[in-house]
C-alpha cells in the first residue's frame, strides 16, 4: 500500500506563479473555487474483486459534513501518529514532505 502526494495545489503558490498557471492553463478556472481554489482530495483504489457501492458508502461516512468544515479543527481528534525523525526530534502528520517522500511520512518500503 502507498499513500502520496500528486503535485501541489495552485491555490498554495504565491499569486505570481499561480497566475502564471492560469495563463498557460486557463481551463483550470473552470474547476476553481473562490474558497478552495484547487484545494481538493482524489482517491484512487486499484484491487480485484472489490465491493464498490460498500467502498462509497464508508467513504462517504468519513467524508466530513458541512458543520465539521465549519467547526473548530482543533477540536477533532488527531489520530495520526508522530514519527520521529532521524535526528530524534518527533515530526507530526502535518511536515510538508517532499513528493514521493515515503520515510518522511512515515511509511515503510
């Protein structure tokens, strides 16, 4: 199993280089959102013999409602492990690992 980052949001640039992005690619307009920007999760599952209606529904469970977008996020639960880092220090879920990073993340090869 591997969990990965796909590139980065536009919306997380600096006005400049997203700017810049929007010219060469002006169809990214169209999926833009005036709160989000481009900000959004995709899941792709790839396996044999799945249930897939029993995959929607779980993940539509786990999907956060509009309240929970709404509320205060420091309230939730944080179920995430701390890893730590090869000089000891503990790093949370939250370090801005490089693409691809596994140990950073704290996955295993």
């Amino acid at each position: 199993m591997e969990v990965a980052p796909a590139g980065r949001w536009i919306a997380a640039l600096p006005t400049e280089e997203r700017e810049a992005y929007f010219e060469a690619n002006p169809e990214l307009e169209e999926v833009w959102d005036e709160e989000w920007g481009d900000r959004g999760t995709r899941l792709v599952l790839i396996g044999t013999d799945m249930d897939h209606d029993a995959l929607r529904v779980k993940l539509d469970a786990a999907t956060l409602t509009d309240e929970e977008m709404d509320a205060d996020w420091d309230a939730f639960e944080d179920r995430f492990p701390t890893f730590e880092s090869e000089d000891g220090a503990a790093e949370s879920d939250d370090t801005e690992a490089g693409e691809n990073s596994a140990e950073e993340v704290g996955l295993a090869d």
